[in-house]
C-alpha cells in the first residue's frame, strides 16, 4: 500500500470509529482530523465534504460483507445451502454494519441521494454472487433457470425487503425463520420442473 492509500485508509479508519461512536450528524470533520492526526488539507485532498467520507466508509464496509459473503458462498457445496449462506451472512452482515454505524432513515435520505452510482456498482457486485451461485446449480443440474440474469436480479428483490428490515432492526429475532421461509419458496420455482412437483 502507498503512502497516499495509506493515509486515505488511516482517515477512514478514524471516520468510522468515530461515526460508530457518536453518529454521523454528531462527528464533525474537524473531530476526523484531531483523531487521525493529519492536516486539513490531507483531509480535503480526498475527500470533499463529511458526507463523502461517510460514503467512503460505507462503500467499504458494503465491500467487506460482500468478500464475507463470498467466503461464506464458497465453503457450501449444493445452491440451495450456498443461497442461504448468502442471504444469512449477508443479512447479518448487514446488521453489524448498520448498528455499527448508527444509519438511520434521516441519515440514509441525506447520503444515499448523492450516492447514486456508488449504490448501483454495489448492487451490481451482489448480483455476481448470485449469478454464480444460480450459473453452478445450473451446471449441477440442482435447478432449471433459463435466464440466469433476471433470476439474479429476482432473488436480490425478494430479498431486499429482509435486507431493509434488518438495516431498520425490524423482526429480528424471527429473521432466520423468514429467510427460510421465502428460500423455500424460492427453491420450489429453481427446482427442475419434475422435481418441483
């Protein structure tokens, strides 16, 4: 890692202990320059404004579920348990994150507006999971899925909504249960047709 990278991973190392201690609006960024010990001008160097280095932060942190999820996918042999090692981890992944981070609505509608291109690269990096994850069942012969890309997309929507409610600490204690639950569904419509019946 270069210095200027590593200055830049120091900064947001700092930003997110910070934002996981007081919160977005409470952590200024004259509190992420005492903390990190640089100037201002190393600051302003890579970032433009607080809410850039939160995106920052939360660009990385998406990141790192993603590689977890990844990891998670990778140690699981049938698509039925690598579907739910995806969603599982990535649902408490998203939790940690989120609590970590204190995100609340207020907070989401003031950064993800300007965050636009970064949420989408995000979505896009997700749906590989899930591309892989249907292209090797496929090849297995453990589901019948005739477009792999609209199935992808499908599978992150129906999920999407767990991923919310987890992000806003809704049903909680039910999650795994929900998460089973609309597997099975799922899996019911993957399955080749003879064996759905």
């Amino acid at each position: 890692m270069s210095d200027v990278s590593a200055k830049r991973e120091v900064i947001l190392d700092v930003a997110a202990g910070l934002f996981a201690r007081y919160g977005f609006r409470k952590t200024s960024v004259a509190d992420i320059i005492r903390e990190a010990g640089v100037a201002r001008a190393t600051v302003y160097k890579y970032f433009s404004a607080k809410d850039d280095i939160f995106q920052a932060v939360i660009r990385r942190e998406i990141q790192d579920v993603l590689r977890r999820v990844k990891e998670e996918v990778e140690k699981e042999s049938t698509t039925r348990d690598r579907l739910r090692a995806a969603v599982l981890t990535h649902t408490a992944e998203i939790r940690k994150k989120v609590n970590a981070y204190r995100v609340t609505r207020e907070v989401l509608s003031d950064v993800l507006p300007r965050a636009e291109k970064d949420v989408e690269h995000l979505v896009q990096d997700g749906l590989k999971v899930y591309r892989w994850i249907l292209t090797e069942g496929v090849k297995a012969g453990e589901i019948a899925v005739d477009d792999v890309e609209t199935t992808a997309w499908s599978i992150l929507l129906v999920f999407k909504g767990v991923f919310m409610t987890t992000a806003t600490g809704h049903i909680e204690e039910r999650m795994v249960g929900v998460i089973d639950a609309l597997l099975d569904i799922l899996w019911l419509g993957l399955k080749p047709r003879e064996e759905a019946s």
